[in-house]
C-alpha cells in the first residue's frame, strides 16, 4: 500500500538551481550564495512570508554544507526537544559532523527558550538557522539577534510563481484548456507558492486532467483574501488601523478591523495594537482607555471571536472617540534620553533610602519631606533631580479630556517650585 506524499513535497527542490526566487541572497556574489561557496555559512534568521520557500531553503543549505539536519517547530516543541537535539549534535561531532537546526515560527518561543539555544551557537555546536514571518526586531531576542544575521525573503513574483505553477501541473499532466486560467490560479495563491501547488492539487483531484475556469472557481469557492501575516500588507493595514483610531475616525478603525479579521488576522494582534494606542495616543486625556482594552482583551480570551471580536471592536470604537494625547509618550521619550545622557549622576542625597544604620549615619535620607505630612499633601521648594540637573520638565498635558485638569494642577504644583 502506498503512502500518500504530498505534490508540495514531491515538487521540494532540493538543489540551489532548482530554487526559485530569492536571487537577491542567493547568486553566486550574495550573502547566502557566498557563504555556501565558501562552506562559511553561519546562524541566521530567514524573515519572509510563508510560502516563500524558507524551509526549503534550509534543507537544501544544509544539504551543501554536508551537515546533519535537525528541525523543531516552535509551535509543537519546547526545551525539552531542544535537550534531543543538542544530544545528536553531540554524536555528529564526534564523527566530525556539523549539525544545522532549523527551527520554524521562531518567533513564538519565549525569551527563556530563544537564550537556551545561545550557549550552544556560541560553542559551534550548532548553526541555528530561524524562520519567522514576523519582524525579528520585535520578536526575536537581541541576544540572539546579535549573533545571528537577519536575511529578508521576498514575496514570490507572478513570473516565479508561474514557473512553479507549469513545474506542478506538468508533474499532475494538467493541461489547461483556456487562456487566463494560468494566471487566475497564480492571482489566486497571493505570492505563496505552496498555496500554489495545493491548489492545482486540489483541482486535478476533482477534475480531469484538462481544466477551465469554471474548475478553478468552484476549487477557489471564494476569494482568497490578500492579507499576508508578516508582510507588507499586514503592515499596512495595521497602520491604517492605528492611524483611524489616532485619527478619531470610528468608521475607518472599524473598516480596517473587519478586513484584517476577514482576511485571517488574529484578533489579538489588533488588541494588543489598541492597547498600544491606549498608552500611546490616548494617554491621560481619558486613562479608561487602558482598562477597557484591556477588558476586551480579557473579553474575547474568555468567549472566542464572535462576542471576544465585537468586544474589541466597541475598545476600537472608544479610543478613536475619546480625547488624544501623547503627552506621557512624548515625556518618556525625553526623560529615556536623559537619562542615557545622565547615567553617570549621583541620586541626591535627601532622595536616597537610609536602610541600614550606616547609611543614616551617611546622611541618606537626611531632609526629606514626607509629602504625606505636608500642607495638601505637597513638599512645596523639594528637588526630584541630580543637583547638576536642575529640575526638568518633560510631562506637558494638553487640553484635552482629563488631562484639561491635570495641566491646571501641575501649574498649581511647579509655580510653587
């Protein structure tokens, strides 16, 4: 009896020459090309959307150098299939064998699991070779990223996606038997070429081997919807998201939530954007912002898309109405400067904690004003700065929303300064 093997397995090329796209990082002059010319290839991190061949890549890279191949998915494995691994890479190198691993969605490791890999790529008992569809500068631990070099894969060209397309329907002996059915299927696969393959798959499963438009479309059944987890239009969309609600645009910010979400976009992603809005844009000219995303959230973790969905579709709806400020945004970002800049400046004596009786006897603490014993709870003339600093203003509130009364009480405050 034989075991079904599938075409997008059957097609895996397994030779650089076979490969297609990505020229960009694999001719004979470009990183990858030159490092495999030169048997130097080194830990790295593959970021491109799926279907671009990055698993393939990895094989056929490890094939060249000669090196054993081991392969984790961050999704189905932890620590302790990475204990498995580091095992065999021990036995290879005793036969004198280098082991490649290629760990698919890298991204969705943990920290404590990305760092348990360092030791290992730092002794060269491994080259780690990552796939993730997400930006590394979010995801990936800079420790990590440190010691590896991040490649960009491009999405698939209709030109390459065609050649894929002939490859897999002259291996099914498909014949196509009007003009544009070639091109509706390669439209149809969005740039990810094993959607590509299943897709002529799927079609010389139900028809016969000569196929028209009208087979594609009932395959397709509907339009395959352009929304690209980790590429471009992810991205733009999720800007176009964040800019409606920034924008006080309810309409737009629920339009762009519903085609992310119709598209396959985890709704989280959207939470966790809006929770970034709450802090970011919304501040402290209405601080319910935070919560109630935060609720949402906590929402559609409890209840699942249908009621979790509209419930962070109402958090939308509430930080693109409420009052904008960046405010706190802005102060932080100045005060992060500061403080890179004034590393080096003691903490005033009067501020410092006097926890042991030889710090007292120092002067730690000496002439702090308790606040809380003081007329209307305010240490009226107290410094909160290093002495070579002066005191600093960085928190300038608006007039807007909430923060109308917090400007008018910190004027209050600093006049008496």
């Amino acid at each position: 009896m034989s075991t079904y093997r599938p075409l997008a397995e059957t097609l895996r090329p397994n030779d650089l020459s076979e490969f297609i796209g990505q020229r960009h990082l694999l001719d004979p002059d470009k990183p990858i090309g030159k490092a495999l010319a030169d048997s130097q290839l080194h830990s790295m991190i593959l970021w491109g959307p799926s279907g671009v061949g990055k698993t393939t890549l990895a094989r056929i890279m490890c094939t060249q150098m000669g090196a054993h191949f081991e392969q984790m998915s961050a999704v189905l494995d932890g620590i302790k299939e990475l204990r498995n691994v580091i095992e065999h890479a021990h036995l290879y190198k005793q036969h004198d064998k280098n082991t490649i691993l290629f760990v698919d969605e890298i991204h969705r490791f943990n920290k404590a699991q990305q760092d348990a890999f360092l030791p290992h790529i730092e002794s060269g008992l491994i080259t780690l070779i990552g796939a993730t569809t997400e930006n590394p500068s979010f995801e990936i631990n800079s420790s990590l990223l440190s010691r590896s070099r991040v490649y960009i894969l491009d999405k698939l060209s209709e030109d390459d996606l065609t050649t894929i397309a002939i490859r897999a329907m002259e291996s099914q002996g498909v014949i196509l038997s009007d003009d544009g059915s070639l091109s509706l299927i390669v439209k149809s696969s969005d740039g990810d070429a094993r959607r590509l393959i299943n897709i002529i798959e799927q079609l010389t499963e139900k028809s016969n081997k000569t196929i028209n438009k009208n087979d594609i479309a009932k395959t397709l059944q509907e339009k395959v919807s352009s929304f690209d987890k980790g590429g471009d239009i992810y991205y733009h969309q999720l800007s176009a998201f964040h800019k409606s609600v920034r924008g006080s645009s309810p309409d737009g910010a629920l339009y762009w939530m519903a085609r992310m979400i119709v598209s396959g976009c985890d709704p989280k992603v959207i939470a966790r954007r809006l929770l970034a809005i709450a802090s970011e844009d919304v501040g402290n000219a209405d601080p319910r912002a935070l919560q109630i995303t935060i609720n949402a959230w906590d929402v559609y973790e409890r209840l699942g898309d249908k009621e979790g969905n509209r419930a962070i579709a109402q958090a939308a709806v509430f930080c693109a109405c409420a009052p904008k400020s960046n405010a706190v945004y802005s102060a932080f970002n100045q005060a992060m400067e500061a403080a890179k800049n004034t590393g080096d400046l003691e903490v005033p004596i009067h501020l410092r904690n006097a926890s042991t009786r030889l710090m007292e006897e120092l002067g730690h603490g000496k002439d702090y004003r308790y606040a809380h014993n003081e007329p209307d709870g305010f240490s009226k003339g107290q410094t909160y700065f290093p002495e070579e600093m002066g005191e600093q203003i960085y928190y300038e509130p608006t007039d807007r929303g909430l923060e109308i009364k917090i400007k008018e009480k910190l004027k209050q405050l600093r006049s008496n300064l």
